[in-house]
C-alpha cells in the first residue's frame, strides 16, 4: 500500500498561484523568521558544539545529565565564575548558548525538591545577556528546547522522524528524545501551512489567500 500524505504541499495551498519567485517569498518571510524551506525552524542545521567562546560551561552543557544523576547540578553552577559571553559573533553561536545556558538554567531550578529563591551571578548574567541578544526572556522556550536543539544523525538524509536527535538533553533516554522531536518533524512538516499564510498576508494578495479563512 503506498504512502499518502494527508499534508498539502505549499505549492498547493499559497503559492501555486503566486506569480513570486523562491527569492521574493523567503524576503516575504524573512521578518518572522520564517524559511521557506523549513517553516520556523533555522534555515541551516543547528550548531551542535557549544561555542568555546562560554568556557567552562561547555563542559557543563556536556555533562548535564551526568550532574543529575551525581546530585552536583547545583554546586557546581554555583562555584563557575561569572563570564562575558562577548566571545560570540553569529546567531547560530547565540542559538547554541541560549539553549545550553537554558537547559542549565532550569536544571538548576528543578534539580532538587526545593526551587531555589533566586539564580547565582555566574548564570544569570550571562543567561541574560545572550537571551537580551536573541530578544528573548532568559526562559527555556519553545526556540530553545526544541527549533534549535535538534541535529541530524546522518547528515546527507533528509530531516524526519528516524534522523533527528537532540543536542541537549537534562537526562537523555527515548522518552525526552520523541517528546522533542515528534514535535521537530510536525514543524518540518507543517511549514508549509505556516509560512504559506504569512507569505500571503506579507504580499497582500488577498484573494489568493481565502483557502485560509474558509
């Protein structure tokens, strides 16, 4: 029995009938940092290394899922110095820590049965300061923990549920995998309604967008 996708493509849905070229819809797009290609997801594939710029909170970031298990999330955080995050220089990089100074962020919070009454110094500035950058509130968001935490197991296949994992984890295992990135691959598949829509309501061809209202 052969596959049959119950999701339209875009070409579809919004641009069949848009005399616009692949160029003009992703400028279209590009004030919401929507791809054409992928929807809400980055264009290009995350970067997965942490950046080298954050110092010993690499380490950190690698390791989170071991300090849990080791009970020691919280002094250890606590005994880093407090870093200027100044060392990185593109979106990418700033995606990368905001998702690992995020993940960090919130083990600290909810790694014990008491929350603490405040964050120290050395996670909070530069926490904030990269999520001031991205224009975002230091929080683990929708962004971080799942549009920008994703890689490719095998990098020359397409992106779908089978190939994606996770770049950070709080614990690892298949559960927190599949929550996540069942999620990615509705993204991935969906974009097309998504970045259809506002396509159509950036280029003001009403009527080639009322399929949306009915």
């Amino acid at each position: 029995m052969s596959e049959v996708s119950l999701i339209p493509s875009v070409e579809s849905i919004a641009f069949t009938h848009m005399a616009i070229s692949k160029e003009q819809r992703q400028k279209l797009l590009d004030p919401y940092e929507v791809d054409s290609e992928r929807g809400f997801l980055p264009a290009q594939d995350p970067l997965i290394p942490v950046p080298a710029a954050l110092g010993d909170w690499v380490e950190i970031a690698n390791k989170l899922p071991k300090l849990f298990v080791a009970g020691q999330v919280r002094q250890t955080i606590e005994a880093m110095p407090v870093i200027d995050p100044a060392g990185l220089k593109t979106k990418p990089e700033f995606e990368r820590a905001m998702v690992a100074f995020s993940y960090i962020g919130h083990a600290y919070v909810w790694c014990e049965a008491t929350p603490p009454k405040f964050l120290p110094a050395s996670l909070a500035v530069p926490w904030y300061a990269v999520a001031k950058k991205l224009g975002r509130p230091p929080v683990l968001s929708y962004a971080s923990y799942m549009l920008h935490n994703w890689q490719r197991v095998d990098k020359n296949k397409e992106m779908k549920l089978g190939n994606i994992c996770l770049i950070q984890n709080f614990l690892g295992g298949i559960d927190e995998e599949w929550f996540i990135v069942t999620h990615l691959d509705i993204e991935k598949r969906c974009w097309s309604w998504t970045g259809g829509h506002v396509a159509c309501a950036r280029s003001g061809e009403e009527e080639r967008c009322a399929s949306f209202r009915k």
